[in-house]
C-alpha cells in the first residue's frame, strides 16, 4: 500500500511539473495552428514581408498596418517561412522562450522554494500569454527575449544580455526601450551591446544589395512613424485608453509629452532599483517597468500585447517566496487571468482593463523601489558586489 502511495504521488508530481505544463500548452498551440493554420494568426504578414524581401520588393506598403518591423524581422523569419510547419514552429520558439525566461527568475525565490515558486511562477506567466501565442505575435518572442535579457544582467553575463537585447531589438523595434534601461542601469553591458547592435546593423547588407537596403530602411522610417500615430480612429489599450474611459481625453501633442516625460522616469526607475535593491529584487523590478512602459505608453498597445507583462508577474510569484508574501503570488496570478479574460470580463473589447492592472502593478513596483525594508536580501545581508566587477552568478 505505501509502495502506491508513493508511486501515485509520483506520478502526481510528475503531471503537475511546470515543465509538463508548458510543453501541454506548446503541443496545443501547435495542433491548434496545425489544424488550423489560418485561423487567429498574424504570422502570414511576416511570411508575406521574408518572400518580398529575398524577392527584392517592398515588404512595407501604405497605411498604419502590416508589417511594422524592422527588415531583420523578415530575414529572421526565413526558417519560418519556408520550412514545413513554419508556423508550428514558430510558436514552439516563442512559448519555449518565454518557458526559458520564466524558469530564469526562479532564482529570486530561495533555494528551497523554487520548485513550489516555478509552479506558481508557470500559473501567473501562461494566462496572459495564451492569445499571443495563439496568434504568433511577435510580443510574445518580445516578452521572452526582454525577460532572457534583464536575467542575464542581473547575473552579470553582459555578452548574453547583449545577445538578447540585439536579437530583440532585429526581431521588434520596441527592444529600444530595455536597451536604453540597460545602458543607464547596468554599464558594463555597454561594450558588448555596442558590438552586437553593430553586426545587426550590418546584417541585412548580406542578404540583399545595399541600395534596396537603405531604400527599405528608409521606408521602415516611415512605416514606423505612421503607426506610432493612428489616430482617434483606433483607440489602443494604453494609459490613454484608460484615462478616456475614465473621461480625460489627452491631445496628440500632450499624449506625445507624457510618453516621453514617462521614457526618463522608466530610466530613471531603473538606475535607482539597480543601485538600491539586491539585483534579484532589482532584476523583478526593472522587467516590471520595462513591461509596465511598453504596454501603458506604446501608442500601438492591443490587448494581446500585455504578454510583455507575463514573466513580470511571474518574477514577483519568485519573488513572494522571500519574506513569506502568499498575498503577492496570489495577486499575480489573479492579475494574470484577468488579463487573459479581459474580454469576456468586459463584455467586449475594452481599452481600461488592462491599462488599469498594469498600473496597479507599476504601482506596486515603484513602492518596492523607494521602501527601506532589505528582506529577502539576494546577498544575505553581505554588501553588494560593483557592477563593473567580473561576471557573477546567481547560486
């Protein structure tokens, strides 16, 4: 009889291992898109966007939408777009990335509570990403690379950190906002990044001829500028959003202020977490602000798009493991699952709920900055290493 309960129990463990999770919603994903490949996907304008580029056409075209991305984007997707199952694939690479990421920041929990944190860490981070991942956005590839990245800096591995940064940013022009984050807030990571942001500015010259890839780069130019300005006609689900719901209606020119005065307090955030808290508190913080930023101030912000959010909340589950904090892990996850049934919350699209969540999580961020309280100190109470040192790890 003990020799079956220990077996059962076993075996229960086995079943509710986040790893088994995460590879039950990548197979799901995967039959969804393989099934039905044409259904709820986005995918085919980045397909559309690698054959005109290897074709040597214009992968941009006219008005707000489209393909809204720097023309590494397309030359990255070719495994993608010509590969069978390109686009199963595509979705196994960006849940596994993010599946990466979230397990990355299991070491802000101790020890002894990561596995239990890992679960709840796997519950807090999937909800908000499963309409992404459905739809193969590149948000989802975003929130996994700007989270691969923020971890890597917080373990001092700047070449790594710089690899995910420029990656990124080939993949999806909002990566700009962490690298500034990361310049201002971890120097070390300079050099390399520079030397990264360097080969993917020399990268599409290998693909193509260099006077149709300075011509599409200018188009990308305008493409970018038109997007970040579509107009009263489509409302996104940013602070604006929000505030007109609420009956503040905010200018084009003063919506334009507010993001840039919210750009410098988002770095400035971020250099003073990094100098203030123990860089495993530190780490949580700055992917929430970066999160909190691209989703609250991006003029393009949909409500698929607050993915960004998901190793945030996953960071904090880690991160209530410290101090005994039940009360934060359970807000996380119910944060999480009202992201992801924004919808049905609402009774139809909305462009308040998520915003509003998403402030009370930079919020609750910004208070953990400036609190004195140094519980569930990463360091033990021991001073904090230089950033300029060598290359640590996290134990």
């Amino acid at each position: 009889m003990k020799d079956d309960e220990v077996g059962w129990r076993r075996l229960r463990s086995t079943l509710l291992h986040p790893w088994v999770t995460w590879t039950v919603l990548t197979a799901a994903i995967a039959t969804f898109v393989a099934v039905w490949p044409e259904g709820h996907t986005v995918t085919p304008n980045y397909r559309d966007a690698c054959f005109r580029w290897f074709a040597g056409e214009d992968i941009y075209g006219d008005g707000p939408h489209g393909f809204l991305y720097f023309p590494h984007a397309a030359i990255l997707f070719a495994p993608f777009a010509y590969l069978p199952f390109g686009d199963v694939l595509w979705r196994v690479v960006g849940i596994g990335g993010l599946a990466l990421a979230v397990q990355r920041f299991t070491k802000i929990a101790p020890p002894a509570d990561r596995g239990m944190a890992f679960r709840w860490m796997t519950v807090a981070a999937i909800p908000p990403a499963l309409a992404s991942a459905r739809n193969g956005q590149m948000n989802l590839v975003l929130a996994g690379f700007m989270a691969l990245a923020v971890a890597s800096l917080a373990e001092r591995r700047w070449k790594w950190a710089a690899f995910w940064l420029s990656l990124g940013l080939a993949m999806k022009p909002l990566m700009a906002i962490p690298i500034a984050a990361a310049v201002v807030g971890y120097r070390p990571v300079f050099k390399p990044l520079a030397a990264g942001l360097l080969l993917v500015v020399a990268a599409p010259f290998a693909t193509q001829a260099p006077a149709f890839v300075a011509w599409q780069h200018v188009r990308c130019y305008e493409k970018l500028l038109l997007a970040a300005n579509p107009g009263s006609g489509n409302p996104a689900s940013d602070l604006f959003g929000l505030l007109s719901f609420a009956g503040f209606d905010a200018s084009a020119v003063a919506q334009t202020a507010i993001r840039a005065a919210a750009g410098i307090a988002l770095l400035i955030l971020c250099y003073v977490a990094v100098r203030r808290k123990p860089r495993r508190t530190a780490s949580a913080l700055v992917l929430t602000f970066l999160a909190c930023y691209l989703t609250l101030f991006n003029p393009r912000a949909e409500n698929n798009g607050y993915v960004v959010l998901a190793p945030a909340l996953a960071a904090w589950a880690a991160w209530s493991y410290r101090g005994r904090r039940p009360l934060v892990r359970w807000a996380a996850v119910l944060v999480a699952f009202a992201i992801a049934g924004s919808y049905e919350l609402t009774r139809g699209h909305n462009f308040w709920l998520n915003p509003l969540l998403a402030s009370m999580l930079l919020s609750f961020a910004v208070a953990r900055v400036f609190s004195r309280s140094t519980q569930g100190s990463a360091w033990g109470g021991l001073p904090r290493p230089s950033l300029a040192g060598t290359r640590g790890k996290i134990a």
